[in-house]
C-alpha cells in the first residue's frame, strides 16, 4: 500500500513536505504523532492523528505515538486565543495510562516484525533536563526571529490579543521541535504527522534536525475536521463524544455517528474507517439511490463503534435503537444490559415508586401512585385511542392491573404515550 496515496483519497492530507512521498516509497519509515495526555480519554478529534498511524502501520512503516507529558504541562497555543490551565504530574500519568490502553486497540504493540507500534512519552526526556542546558544545547540553533514568523505566534501576540502570550507557550514549538530531535536520534524517526494547525511546530523540529544534526526530516498534516454545517465536529450538547465508554456510552457513540449528515457521511467514512476505495463508492452509490435509508451512516457507526468498542457493544447499540422506532418488544427491552437501558432513556420524564410490592390498576398507578399522567379521564381516552404502550406493548384494557412481574428486571417500567413520548417508572431500592 501507498501510504501518500492512501491518504491522498481519503481526504486526509493537508500539506506534505517536497520529498515525503519518496522517502516512504524507498525505505521503512518510521513516523510519529503528538497526542496531548490532559483527559484520560481519547475524544474522536484525537482519532484522525490514530487512523492516520494506523494506514502508516498497514502500509509496513512504523508508527510512534507520542504522548506528550511533558508539553502537556506547559500547553500548546496553536489554535488557543489564551493560556490553559496547566496539569499535575500525578493527572498526566494517570491520564497516560488510561491512554495507552485505547492506543492499542488501533495499533500493533506486540508484533515482531520491524514495524511494531512504539509509544513513547516526552516527559521521560525532559523530567531531567535543567533550563541552562536546554537552551544552551537547543535553544541556540533556532532563532527568535524564526519562532516570531510562525502564525501560531503572530497572532496572539498581534494588536487585537488581549492575552499575549506567556513564554510558557512561546516556547512550546521548540519543545515539540527537540521531541522530533529525540525520536530522530534514537529512533530513526524521519517523519512528524499532525493536524494542520501543528505545521509551524512540526517545521521547526525539521529545521533543528536539520542544524543540529545536519540530517533531513519531514512533515506531514492533515486537514482539522469540520462539520457541514459549521459546527463542531466531535461535540454534541453534552460535550465531547469520548472513546472512553464511562464518559459517553457506546449507544451514544453509535448515535453520533449514525446521525452524521449525508454531506458529512461521505468524508467520514474515508477518514474514520478502513474500508476500501471500492467499497466506499459502492456505499455512497447505494446511498444515492435511497438516501432517507442511509446506508453510508449506518456503515460507519457499525465500523468504528465495533473498533472504539467491540462487536457487542455496536449490536446493543443496534438493537437499543431499534426499541425508539417501535420495533423493540418486551423481550427485547429485558435483553438490554442496564447501562445501555439507561442510556436510552436519559434524560426521559423519570417517576420514582417506593413499594416493592406493586399492585394498582393502570389507571390509579399511572395517574395516582406515579403522576405519569394528568388524569384518569386523559388516561382512559389515550387507551381506548390506542395510544398508551408499557414495555412496547399496547395497553388497550383501562382495568388492567400492573404488578411488579410487569418491571425489567424488577426495576424499570417503560411507558409510552404515543410514538415519541417515553417516561420511565424506576422502583426505589
């Protein structure tokens, strides 16, 4: 496989230095990308930098993920309009672990062959280095006036910045550029990929290869992702969409990608999978003829929902969705594990019930024990109408008596009024 090439199709390169291409046709290279360590969680903006060590990895080069601990204490003001909040010590290597566990799920750590994945951490080389020796070994081969020409520079330092700029941040681009260094010595490391806001810091770690060492390095970036619309790619009301399942659950993560628009589909799907050319444009082609079924959304959910999570996990997402669109049953609400259930239905109107021994006709628990409903009259008419569903199953007997066998689980009660209105009865413990 031709990793340019590759890339090339996909959408995902923004600018490549003159000479990249032929370096990665003749020889193995090996390449890194910066991920910042200041969650304990991947969020899927971090996925591009991943797939794009991924394609390098099946395309027989080697990929290094770089975590970086040490420029994660000091704070990056590409893109920034102002100074972060600095991190501990004791954050960043919890956040480091937890890291390095959702890595490996898209890179080779335990492969034999020459191009095993390498995950390596900056702070392990700058922890020991002292201030006088960094800038007299590093800090005299780039000049100020270089470091004043990058455009992550200029702007904040420009007349409409309130802020300016701290020399924490000022000098975070040579701290990036000696990480390059490093994994240059000591690894053969020729190549630095990133997103195209990191292409003034990825040059400056070419230029001090190139005058510290006399050696030539290059540089790669991709394009940062945006949504069609203007928005945010990777937020939703809540906040970030996170790989992390604690932080937002598989069936949430299979629903942002589900609900990605048509525009967007297309992109997606060649920058977040590693499905082929051909397949790709057979999908969109599909899609093209019956757009409201969405084929291309539905692909790229079930593809890296089951690579973030698993197999599992994407068939539960599946199979929860379903139950929105008034396909699901009473069995299947019962085969949900809890955690999706209550994924599900955040959010939803919530009645909580104390006795354990529950036993009422619908009309006085709905109405009388739970609030649910208004009135017994509402109530009844809603029935009669056919419009009042527990547990995905139609009610259509005002007398009938609800008992705590009628619970999943002995805990959840699923009501429904209409198609779109849910409220969920929960027994307290």
């Amino acid at each position: 496989m031709n990793f340019v090439e590759e890339l090339r199709w996909r959408g995902m390169i923004h600018d490549i230095m003159p000479g990249t291409e032929e370096l990665l046709k003749n020889e193995m290279v090996s390449a890194y990308v910066g991920i910042d360590p200041t969650a304990d969680s991947l969020h899927i903006g971090h996925l591009v930098g991943v797939m794009m060590l991924r394609h390098l990895q099946h395309a027989g080069h080697r990929p290094i993920a770089l975590l970086g601990g040490a420029t994660g204490m000091i704070g990056d003001p590409s893109g920034k309009s102002q100074e972060r909040n600095l991190i501990d010590e004791e954050t960043l290597r919890h956040n480091q672990e937890c890291l390095k566990r959702q890595i490996s799920k898209f890179l080779d750590f335990e492969t034999e062959a020459p191009n095993q994945a390498l995950l390596v951490n900056n702070y392990d080389w700058m922890k020991d280095y002292s201030f006088l020796g960094f800038i007299r070994d590093i800090g005299k081969h780039i000049t100020v006036n270089y470091m004043m020409a990058k455009d992550s520079v200029r702007k904040r330092l420009g007349a409409d910045s309130a802020s300016g700029m701290s020399f924490t941040e000022f000098t975070y681009q040579l701290v990036q550029g000696y990480d390059y260094l490093v994994l240059y010595q000591n690894y053969g490391c020729k190549l630095q990929m990133g997103g195209s806001d990191q292409w003034g810091n990825i040059v400056t770690g070419t230029e001090l290869i190139r005058r510290k060492e006399g050696g030539e390095a290059f540089a790669l970036t991709c394009p940062l992702i945006t949504k069609s619309d203007g928005g945010k790619f990777g937020k939703t009301e809540e906040g970030n969409v996170w790989l992390d399942p604690a932080r937002t659950s598989p069936y949430k993560f299979y629903q942002f990608w589900l609900n990605v628009s048509d525009d967007d589909a297309g992109k997606f799907i060649r920058i977040f999978t590693l499905l082929d050319q051909e397949e790709i444009e057979a999908l969109e082609k599909e899609h093209n003829k019956q757009p409201h079924l969405r084929v291309i959304q539905k692909r790229l959910a079930e593809e890296v929902t089951v690579m973030v999570h698993s197999k599992e996990h994407y068939e539960q997402a599946v199979e929860a969705s379903e139950i929105l669109f008034d396909k699901g049953t009473t069995e299947s609400l019962k085969k949900i594990p809890e955690e999706v259930f209550m994924s599900v239905f955040e959010g939803v109107p919530q009645f909580v019930v104390d006795s354990p021994d529950i036993e009422a006709d619908v009309l006085k628990f709905l109405v009388e024990e739970t609030g649910v409903f208004a009135s017994k009259g509402e109530l009844r008419r809603l029935i009669n109408g056919g419009g009042v569903s527990i547990n995905k199953e139609k009610i259509d007997d005002p007398e009938r008596i609800i008992t705590k066998k009628d619970f999943i689980n002995n805990k959840y009660l699923l009501v429904q009024k209409g198609k779109k209105n849910y409220f969920l009865i929960i027994v307290k413990k």
